[in-house]
C-alpha cells in the first residue's frame, strides 16, 4: 500500500539523467520517422555557456561546413532555449547530420572547446572511445576441458617433519636436547600413572 500514488496521476516520462559531467551538447536519436530534432545543453554545458532556460543560442559554421560554432546569442539572434535548455530545429540538426555524416538512429554527443573568441566554443564529435562506456566486461568462458589445478612445481619443498621442526633444528642444538628429554619425560610420566590405576 505505501507504493500507491494518491490525489495525482503517475508521471509518465522517465526523468532523463547525466550522462557527462564536463561539457556535452546531444543531438537526440530521430527513433521513428518525423520525430523531432531535438538538441540538450547538459548542465555543464548550461554552466560553460552561462545559459539557463529561455536564454537564445547561436550556431556558427566555417565555409566548409566541417567545423561548428556556438554561443549564447543577445537580444532575438539565434535559437530560444526552452525551460529545460533543449532547443528544436530541423534545418540545423539535418544540416549538421548530413556535414558530418553522422547516424542520426543514435544519440551525436559534441563537446566544447574554447576558441581565441571569448564566450565562442567549437563543438566536436565524441568518439565511442571519449564517450564513458558502460558494459559487461566478458572474463572468457571455462569449459569441462580446462585444466584447473594448481601448479604446485613452483613452491618449495617441505622438509621431513614440517616446517617448524626445520626451524627448531637451525636453532641451537642445546634446545633441540632440552625439548626431546622434555618430551622423554612426559611419556615416561604417563605410563607410571597407567601402572598406578
């Protein structure tokens, strides 16, 4: 019962999580045909370019349409942010995609780099290998065939006796006398107590 929502409706979106946190502008997966081409600043990105919903942007491309450009844009210049600092507009997201030729059927992260313009960033394509991967790591299979034993050819032998002895013998021969004429003793001990009873 503690699990039930009451005087509301449930939410029906998954509120979305960071991905990154340095710097990262997504140009969202198109999942089905006519579906938005939608733009997220991450809240790093939001921090760098000192943008905050309902702020506009500015997306400025060289001759060759190989290198992008943005900024946060004064008075009506540029896109307007919504609330949640996304943007949509399908002639910049199609245009980037067909420059770069990027598979718009995944998610496009760019990251920022400062240029010799103050507040102007250039965006560059994450490589698989910038992007933190987050995957099961395979450890290879056992089979029935392996052979799992220990290689016990590597370890030292055990002298006769064990280890302990080994040490009681390096050590004064005068003790060694003392310990067996103790031991000598007690067994002599025991069996005058088993004559007595």
């Amino acid at each position: 019962m503690q699990d039930l929502i009451w005087d509301a409706v449930p939410a029906q979106r998954k509120r979305k999580e960071e991905n990154f946190t340095f710097p990262v502008l997504t140009m969202s997966a198109l999942l089905k045909a006519g579906g938005g081409r939608k733009f997220t600043f991450n809240k790093a990105s939001q921090s760098l370019l000192d943008i905050e919903g309902e702020d506009r942007v500015s997306f400025g491309f060289s001759a060759d349409g190989n290198h992008i450009f943005i900024r946060k844009a004064a008075d009506k210049a540029g896109f307007a942010l919504t609330k949640t600092c996304t943007l949509s507009d399908k002639r910049t997201f199609e245009f980037i995609a067909k420059r770069l030729g990027l598979n718009t059927e995944v998610e496009n992260n760019f990251t920022f780099t400062a240029v010799e313009y103050p507040g102007v960033f250039e965006l560059t394509l994450m490589t698989a290998t910038e992007a933190p991967v987050f995957s099961n790591t395979q450890l290879g299979e056992i089979s029935d065939e392996q052979d799992l034993s220990a290689d016990l050819d590597s370890l030292p032998e055990v002298p006769e006796g064990g280890a302990l002895y080994t040490m009681m013998t390096n050590e004064d021969e005068v003790e060694d006398a003392v310990v067996v004429e103790a031991l000598d003793e007690e067994s002599t001990e025991d069996s005058s107590n088993e004559d007595i009873w």
